[in-house]
C-alpha cells in the first residue's frame, strides 16, 4: 500500500498544506518582477477576438443542486470582479489576483470542489468552470499561457452526449494553484464576463483584429476501463493557427493529450464510446 502524502492524512493536515502553499505563492508574487493587469474599462473594445458561453448547472443522479446553485452564484461574483478587465502589452492576467480569496465573508458559497482526487463540497467550488471559459477565450487568441493546470474534464456526463475539448479541464485552487496568461501583442485585450440567467458568457476583445484565427481540434476521443477499474477520458487535442485572409493552417501543435479520470457514475457513459 502506498504511503499516503501529508495532506492526505486527515482535513487538518490538508488545511495546513493548503495555508504553506499559499504563503509560498504570495513570496513567489512578491519577490517576481511580473506586471499585473489591473485597470477596467466600462466600454468594451471593439473586436471581438474570441467568445465562449456554457450553461453553469449540471444536472444528474449524482449531481447535488444547490451545489450547482451555490456554484452558479460564485461564478456570477467572480464574474463582476473580472468584467471589463484590460489586459495591457506585457503585462498578466492572473485569476486569483482579481477574484480574491474564496470566503464566506467574500460572499463566495459551497459549491463542488476536488480534494484528493474526491469530489466534496468547499467554498468557492465551481470557479474552475469560469477558469476553464477563459482559457478556452486565450486558446483562441495569440496570449500567452503562462500558468494552466488540469484537471479531470469527465466531472460529469457530456450534455446531450456532445462533448466540447477543455469542457471542464482547468484547476484552480486559491491561491497557488492559478491560471494566468500574458499579452504579449502590441495592443491592448479587455476580458468581459458575465452571466445570462444561468449562462456563463465571456469574450476576449481587441482594438484591432489579429491577422491569425485559431481552433481547437479533438481526435481519438474515447472511454476506456483501466487496470485501477476506473474509466478514463481520452483524446488528443491540437490547436491550429490559421492565416486570417487566405485561410490557410499555418501551424498545428498538440496542446493536450488528455487522460482524465470519469468521476461520475460510469452507467452513464456513452456505449458507443467505450474502447
């Protein structure tokens, strides 16, 4: 049997590991030399680079609602602390330094949160699906990813059987585990984020447009049943660049080659894709 690792020893020890990360997270901040984008605009600019939207309630037999709800409602915060953010030439996007500490008394709730490779209920859970949008924004765009790290994208059944590459793939966990990219164009980039009753909308805007497009491509997506007995999720997803005026792919790069654990109940799987 495997020894297990401090933090996994009971929620004590996890909570103290929590508190040295993030008190390494904020030396790690202070003693580096990036630039952070702070300052917003009302006004949107006028291109639209990228946009993404996704509906914020998951819905299933093992899928507690009002920790979907709690889940819409901390999006929903996060989103009005992030709207209208610009993001300058050179400087970071980073999310914790904009949403915050997930607290109570920051207004934020329970939702789903993964502790240990287990789903459970903490506060702030859900914000990896606001994290995730916004990625899926900077893949579409020519920013710079500087901090990305997965997680599982199988937390719960593939709406209507369609799946989408990323559909819930980027981890967030205050504040040390953050997602943050750079803008390294010659123009400014506005990041807009809101909610339409339990949509999440977002979009990436520019001053003028960019003379590459980009898309993601998934292939060899399947389910398969491991040694462990767990099923996985896996793919591999590749990013194009594409000329703007002839159309052409210019450039082709495997982004992710995906393996993540199903965590949800595997009779839901879809037959037809299991290898």
């Amino acid at each position: 049997m495997a020894r297990k690792l401090f933090c996994e020893i009971c929620p004590f020890t996890y909570a103290l590991s929590l508190q040295k990360e993030r008190l390494k997270r904020h030396i790690r901040n202070l003693l580096g030399n990036e630039r952070y984008a702070f300052q917003y605009d009302a006004v949107r600019l006028p291109v639209v680079v990228a946009s993404q939207h996704n509906n914020m309630i998951k819905r299933g037999p093992d899928i507690n609602p009002l920790h979907q709800q709690n889940k819409a409602d901390n999006i929903r915060l996060a989103c009005s602390k992030i709207d209208g953010l610009l993001i300058r030439p050179g400087e970071t996007f980073s999310f914790w330094k904009i949403v915050g500490k997930t607290s109570r008394q920051n207004g934020f709730k329970d939702g789903r949160i993964l502790v240990n490779g287990q789903l459970t209920a903490g506060v702030g859970g859900g914000l990896c699906n606001l994290a995730n949008t916004i990625n899926l924004l900077i893949l579409y765009s020519p920013m710079t990813i500087t901090e990305l790290h997965h997680h599982s994208d199988a937390l719960a059944p593939d709406p209507n059987g369609l799946h989408r590459p990323y559909s819930a793939g980027t981890s967030v966990n205050y504040n040390f585990i953050d997602y943050r990219f750079r803008n390294d164009t010659d123009q400014t980039v506005q990041l807009c984020t809101w909610c339409e009753g339990d949509e999440l909308m977002a979009e990436l805007r520019s001053e003028y447009p960019y003379p590459y497009t980009y898309r993601l491509t998934e292939e060899e997506h399947h389910f398969h049943q491991e040694a462990d007995g767990a099923y996985y999720r896996i793919s591999k997803i590749y990013r194009e660049t594409i000329d703007r005026e002839t159309g052409e792919v210019i450039d082709r790069e495997l982004n992710w080659d995906n393996h993540s654990r199903v965590m949800f109940d595997p009779s839901l799987l879809p037959p037809e894709q299991i290898q």
